[in-house]
C-alpha cells in the first residue's frame, strides 16, 4: 500500500491542507499607478470630442492677384433710375404765330416806351448844358438845331426798342426759345421759297406781303399762299394780253 502510487482523492486532500493556499491574498496599494497601467488608463478614458469646422479664409498671394487682374472683371451692376417726367412742351404752329405776334407787340411797346425816354433825356441835357459850341457849328437856326438834336435822341431810344422789347420776351417765354429758332428757321425757308417775283409788281397787282410779317396763323399762311398764286395768275395774265 506504501509503494503504490496515490490516487486521485489523496493528491485532492493534500492540496487542500496546503498552508500557501489558505494564507490570504493582500494587495499593497501605491501612490502612483505603473506606466503601463497609467498608459491603458488614460487610452480607455479618452473620448472623441466633436470639433466644429471654421471658415477659414486664406490670404491671396501675389501670383493669384496677378492670375485675378488679368481675368476681365464684369461691369457693376447699377440699378437704373427711374424715369424723371420732362416738363418740356413741344411748341405747335399756332402756338408759334401766336408768340410771334406777342413778340412784335413788346418790341412796338418798348420802342415807343425807350423813344419817349430819349426825347425826355435829351431835352434834360439840352436845357441843363451849355450848347452853344455846338450850335454854332451847325449853319442853322438854333431853335432848329436843338430841335433835331432832341428828336435825334428819341430816334435812338426808338432803335434801341426792338432790342429791349426781344430781351423781354426771350426772358419770359425761355423754355420755349430753342424751339421758336427753329420754328423761326423752317417758316423763313418756307416764305423764301413760295413768296412771289417783286420785279414784276405793278399799281393793279401789287406784291401780297411779301416778307410774311401778316400771317399770324395756321389759316393765315394758308391764305398767303393763295395770295402769291393769285398773284402768279394776274402776273401771266397781264403778259399774255
């Protein structure tokens, strides 16, 4: 029984009554944690933080400055502006004839006005003046010199009328004196080209107005017109007989 080998029991006996087995497990505690767990530590305790996308704008370079400026830029765009209402008025023939009329009625008022204020000068000048330099001068009685002295004075205010007379009207009727040059153009043109012969007027046919200075209308030019081809009709009928 000695020298026979120990069965399966006997070994689980004596492992049991081994005194390593029942002594028990202490486990000293450290301050620090070995590199290598410290390392497996920090790789289980890391965690994936999501991390928001920037724009992030880079600064040009002088090559794709050069690349840019040779690239035709397109032209800015401008928002229109809106349409402004032109108070302008478009002058008709009427109209036309009718400012021509008012035209020569100041030139006449200024002319009679400016006349009247020469003669009115020039008799002040002749009373407060000494005259007789000049009187002696003239081989004519003095009375009569003066006197044509003085009406030489309203001559110039009446020549001088036409003048102030345009500047008034030109003045009060201004938006419309770049279209009453032309106005002015064309009607001149037309009397040049249908006004009559003046050489073969005589006493029972004179010359119908020949400058055009009566016609103050539409209905008005038509009638000149007939006038210078009654005038025509007389003219051949006279020569034929």
């Amino acid at each position: 029984m000695l020298g026979a080998a120990p069965t399966l029991r006997t070994a689980a006996i004596g492992c049991r009554l081994q005194p390593t087995l029942l002594t028990p497990c202490t486990y000293s505690t450290t301050t620090s944690p070995s590199p290598l767990r410290s390392k497996e530590s920090s790789t289980t305790s890391r965690r994936r933080v999501p991390i928001a996308k920037r724009n992030v704008a880079f600064k040009s370079t002088p090559s794709i400055v050069r690349y840019a400026s040779s690239i035709p830029s397109p032209p800015p765009t401008t928002s229109s502006p809106e349409p402004q209402a032109v108070s302008s008025e478009k002058l008709d023939w009427n109209t036309f004839f009718k400012l021509r009329k008012t035209r020569r009625l100041l030139q006449l008022g200024s002319s009679i006005g400016t006349s009247i204020g020469g003669f009115t000068l020039g008799v002040q000048v002749l009373t407060r003046s000494d005259m007789d330099a000049v009187v002696s001068q003239i081989p004519l009685d003095p009375f009569i010199t003066l006197g044509l002295i003085t009406f030489a004075c309203g001559g110039i205010g009446w020549l001088a009328g036409p003048i102030v007379g345009t500047s008034v009207f030109n003045w009060r009727n201004r938006k419309f004196r770049s279209q009453m040059d032309e106005k002015e153009k064309e009607f001149y043109r037309r009397i040049k080209l249908y006004r009559v012969d003046p050489s073969a007027s005589s006493m029972a046919n004179p010359v119908p107005d020949y400058y055009g200075e009566k016609i103050s209308s539409v209905a008005g030019y038509r009638q000149w017109l007939k006038d210078q081809r009654a005038f025509n009709k007389k003219r051949t009928t006279y020569i034929k007989y």
